[in-house]
C-alpha cells in the first residue's frame, strides 16, 4: 500500500512517535476525505507501532445540517470496519461563526485529551488547508503569527503534542490517494453552504484567482506563509530573550527602559510574552500600544496605565508592573 506519497507521511508519523516515545494516540477526524484517508494509514501502521498502547478516534458534530447523524453513522459504519474506538461530542448550542466553532472543537479535543491521559493529537490537515487558513487570517487582520504556515509537529502543552502528518499533500492528492485506495470516500453538503466563508475561499476565489491571474496562486500562498514562519520564529526567539534580559528578578516587573531601547514589534512581542507568562492572558494589540506610548514618554513618574477586572497596569521609575486590586 506504500504509494510513494504517502512515504513521508507513514515516515513523519513513525518517526514522532518513536522520538517522543508517544504510548496513546487521539487522531481528530472530521469525516471527509482527509479523515478516510488518515484511518487507512493508521491500519497499514498499527504493526509497525508496537509502543503504541491506545489510539481512538473523536468527532466534534457541530449540527449544522439537520441529518447530521447520517453523516455520523457513516463514520461509524466505517470506523467499525477498523475495530476502532469512537469518540463522538454533539454541540447543541449552534454557532454560526465558523471561527468560534474551530474554536469550541480544538478545546473540546484537548480537553479530552488532557482527561483521559492522550500523549499525542493528530489531525488530517493538509496543504490546502494551510492556504485557506492563511487567507483567513490576512481578511481577520492577522499579524506575523497569523499569517505563518503552521507546522507538521509542535506541543500545545507540557503533557500534549500535535501532529499534522499530512500537511504536504494537498486536496486533489487526497482525493487521489482515496480513489487509488478504493476507500468509501462521500460527499458532505456542508461544503457547498457558501455562507461558510471558507468554502467561498475553496470553490469560488482560489479558483478565480487561478484562472485570471496566477496558476501557481496555491504555491505562492504556502511558499508565502513558510517564509512568515520563518521570520515569526525569529521574531520570537529575539523576544524571548529581550523578556529574559528585562524582567525582574523577584516581582511582577519588566524594565520597559531597556525595552523601549529596541524595535518596535520586540517591544510589542516582549510585552505579550510578560503577559502571557506572568498573568495569562493575551493582551490586545491597542493596548499593547497604549504601555508603549506611556513607556516612551520622558515623564518617568509612577502612573497607572490602564486598569482591568483584577489588576492594575503601573509604570514607575524603570519598571512596568501588574499590581492586583484589593477587593
């Protein structure tokens, strides 16, 4: 069965799991062609993985289509056929906002995940994938992070990894690969609702954009949004270490002095990061702006930059520092 685009993905995944010692596997599937696919090359793979302990499988039904539960009972017609587990969460409440119900269905993953004690999430996301969500993010205002191809392997957290094992073979590939395989592959009409913003990218301004001004628009975008990586991963590497130079030893504190010294997104990114680490939270760009343009003006006397919820944002001398309010 080793067609020789599949090599690399049967490769990407032996080999993460063999470094990471991985013992328990979620593999995310959402019931189109991708998913099909990455079933069949988990069941060519489970004697070539003898470490491996567990895998199952979870579907996230976001109902938007009133006979969803044909589409559930193919999955699990088919999922049957592999002697696997299924694990099948139903949203009842309907989200209309697609970017939300990504949202609600990568926490409801890692959160089973987390629960039941899963090393290693893996999702059937392709190239084409990576093209519509970097165009995605160029019409949400993205900045560098946003518009950065995401990458084959990374960790969501300390217990948890995320593998994109496929990430280098687009659609038409896939639709290839199945019909090669004979696998039962079928048509969801939740791909042609096209008030789905990405199903407008998909079938109606990718191929536009092909036909009238680039036929090499999908190589430009992935060629694009690897070169974003690269220079977000920069970026963030220069951040960290302006963070780990700035902060305070023993408090809450970061030297916006010697930050304020540096270019502006380090600025921005460094501040983010003391967020984010100390407190938690992602910090809004304009506010970001805001400690900036208080962190850059002569008058150094202490000064209450804004106030939230629970804490309150205080430039002093050298220092920006959280402070928690009393209640």
């Amino acid at each position: 069965m080793l067609l020789r685009p599949l090599k690399k993905v049967f490769e990407s995944i032996e080999n993460f799991i063999m470094q990471k010692k991985i013992k328990s596997i979620i593999v995310a599937i959402s019931g189109g062609q991708d998913s099909i696919l990455l079933l069949k090359i988990f069941d060519e793979l489970k004697h070539k993985l003898p470490t491996i302990e567990k895998i199952s499988y979870i579907y996230i039904d976001h109902q938007w289509k009133a006979n969803s539960y044909k589409h559930i009972q193919h999955l699990i017609n088919h999922i049957k056929s592999y002697k696997k587990n299924l694990i099948i969460y139903q949203i009842c409440k309907n989200i209309n906002s697609e970017n939300e119900c990504r949202k609600q269905r990568y926490n409801l993953i890692h959160k089973h995940a987390h629960k039941y004690k899963y090393e290693l999430i893996i999702t059937g996301h392709n190239s084409s994938d990576k093209i519509e969500t970097s165009l995605q993010n160029i019409n949400r205002s993205s900045g560098q992070e946003g518009l950065s191809s995401p990458v084959i392997a990374n960790q969501t957290n300390d217990e948890i990894f995320l593998l994109r094992p496929m990430l280098e073979i687009d659609k038409e590939k896939v639709y290839f690969l199945c019909k090669k395989l004979n696998l039962p592959i079928w048509s969801d009409s939740t791909n042609y609702i096209y008030h789905i913003e990405r199903n407008r990218l998909r079938y109606e301004l990718i191929p536009y954009v092909r036909n009238f001004f680039s036929k090499k628009v999908e190589q430009n975008i992935l060629l694009s949004t690897k070169n974003h990586y690269y220079e977000n991963e920069y970026i963030k590497q220069n951040a960290n270490k302006l963070y780990l130079n700035s902060k305070h030893k023993n408090r809450i504190a970061i030297n916006y002095q010697y930050i304020s010294r540096q270019h502006l997104i380090l600025q921005i990114k460094t501040l983010q990061i003391f967020y984010m680490y100390n407190i938690n939270i992602k910090i809004h760009s304009n506010v970001v702006k805001k400690i900036i343009n208080q962190m850059n003006k002569k008058k150094k006397e202490k000064k209450i930059v804004f106030e939230d919820q629970y804490y309150k944002h205080i430039i002093n001398n050298q220092w920006l520092y959280i402070e928690m309010k009393v209640k």
